[in-house]
C-alpha cells in the first residue's frame, strides 16, 4: 500500500453510450456535466438497428445537449452478426485510448437480482478501465460535490482509491475513503480498520488531494450500510472496484457494487483490475 499511488490526469474524452431510453438520458446528461467540469471531449455513441431508431436518437441527444459541444458517433448493428451493442463501444473506447465510457442500466434480469443489464455488464468486464454508471433510481444529474471511495481492505479494492482520487482531483471536490466492518469485531481488528483507511487518506494527500476525509461503517451488509451513509446523494460519485467473474459469458456484479449501482441517486464508477480478467471462468 505504502507510496503506490500515482496522480493521474483527467480523462481526455468522455463516451455516453445512450439507447434512447430516459435512463439513458440521464447517463447522458451526466457524461455532458462530467466532461464540462473536466474540460473532456464528449462523444455520444449509440447502436443503431434501424434509421428510424437513429434519428429518434439524434433527436434526443439534441434536444438534452443544447448548447453542449458533442460529437455523435451512430454505428448500425449488422445482423447476423454476434457484434454486441457493448463491443461496439468498447471498440469505439479503444481507437481514441484515455477514454471513460459513461452509461445508465436498469439492472434488469431474468437470471439472477445480482446482474446487471448484459450490455451494462460487458462494458465493466473491461479489465483495467473505469466505467460510470447510472442505475435506475438515479436523479436527474447534478454537478457532483462530493466523491466517495469503497474499500474492503484487500489491495483489489484500492483500485477505487486512484480512480476516486483523479475524480477528486479533476472535479475539485472532497473525497471520503469508505470501509464497512461487521459490528462484533474485536477492537484490536477494528484498531487496525481505522489505521488502514487513514494511512490511505494520508498517501492520496500526498498527491495534492486536500479535503481528504475517511470513515469506518460498522454493518453486517456493505452495501446497505454504503447505501444509507451516502446512495441517496445525487451529487455524491461512489467509486468500486468490482471483479468480472462470469459463467456462461454473462458478467455478474460483485453482489456489493450490482446492490449499489441498482439503489445509488448519483452515479457509480466501477472499476474491474485487469488480473481478474485471466481467472474468469
């Protein structure tokens, strides 16, 4: 953990990746407000499977951007074909680099409560990339005031810490490193909890963050106790890493981060390390 955290640039462009939807455009709205506090460019990227579907979009985008520079980027599924909507972005990600996909989800399945929406969930599967993500109790987007990073104490989850700490950096607002701990622990363990999550706000002050607050959450379910302490703030960003593991080639959440992103008001940056990539099943 000691010193291994490293400044990292705003992203150079921001992705809204919209369908049409009134959820997705909100992702939309938001990815628009991101990109304006952080001087990104803003592309709006839909899948076409129809004209008519393209130009209902495009008059959408128009009419929520007004004013806003944008640049539309429309690519038409080719039938017959296994291209997903989500391949298609993350194709689109990948030719310029140093990009950041921005997305709204139902988090809708028939499967499983802890899978999020398929094309939602390929777009976190990106080993080593961040994705934003608007879930379905989100707010209409307002400008974000405040960035929480959620660690569990394992080197994994201190991939949420940089991410956090650019949003922080980039936005100008405060950060609050989070971890829940169950309520019966020892208090030697929970000694060394807090010593951990204020080690980590004193490195990230090292990199030129100043509001760098922490907090310990004593519950017996994380994601609630996230929830409740700060998903009902739509101007709060929470940050997690989350693995990728899949069966049958469909990605499923970490129960924390998919329980998160369905109940959040604000928007939920999810970030997958890339070493999880070579133990997917």
């Amino acid at each position: 953990m000691n010193g291994h955290f490293r400044a990292r640039a705003p992203y150079a462009r921001l992705i809204a990746a919209t369908d049409g939807s009134e959820l997705g455009g909100k992702a939309l709205v938001g990815a628009a407000q991101l990109a304006r506090r952080t001087n990104a460019e803003l592309y709006v990227f839909h899948a076409a499977g129809d004209m008519e579907g393209e130009a209902a979009v495009k008059r959408q985008i128009a009419e929520l951007l007004e004013g806003v520079p944008y640049k539309v980027e429309i690519r038409n599924l080719i039938a017959g074909t296994p291209m997903s909507p989500a391949r298609l972005v993350d194709e689109f990600a990948d030719e310029f680099g140093d990009s950041l996909v921005v997305v709204g989800t139902h988090g809708r399945s028939g499967i499983s409560a802890a899978l999020l929406g398929s094309t939602t969930a390929e777009l976190v599967n990106r080993a080593g990339e961040a994705t934003v993500v608007y879930g379905p109790r989100a707010v209409s987007p307002v400008d974000i005031e405040r960035v929480v990073a959620c660690v569990d104490g394992s080197e994994f989850s201190e991939l949420s810490v940089e991410e956090a700490a650019l949003w922080c950096l980039a936005l100008r607002v405060p950060l609050c490193i989070v971890q829940v701990v169950p309520p019966d622990l020892p208090s030697y363990v929970t000694v060394f909890e807090d010593t951990y999550v204020r080690n980590l706000s004193r490195e990230l002050k090292s990199l030129g963050s100043q509001a760098i607050e922490w907090q310990i959450l004593h519950s017996v379910s994380p994601a609630k106790a996230i929830l409740e302490s700060f998903g009902e703030d739509g101007a709060t960003m929470l940050v997690m890493a989350t693995h990728g593991r899949v069966g049958f080639k469909r990605v499923i959440m970490g129960s924390v981060a998919s329980e998160v992103v369905r109940s959040a008001r604000g928007p939920v940056a999810l970030i997958r390390p890339v070493e999880s990539a070579s133990s997917d099943t």
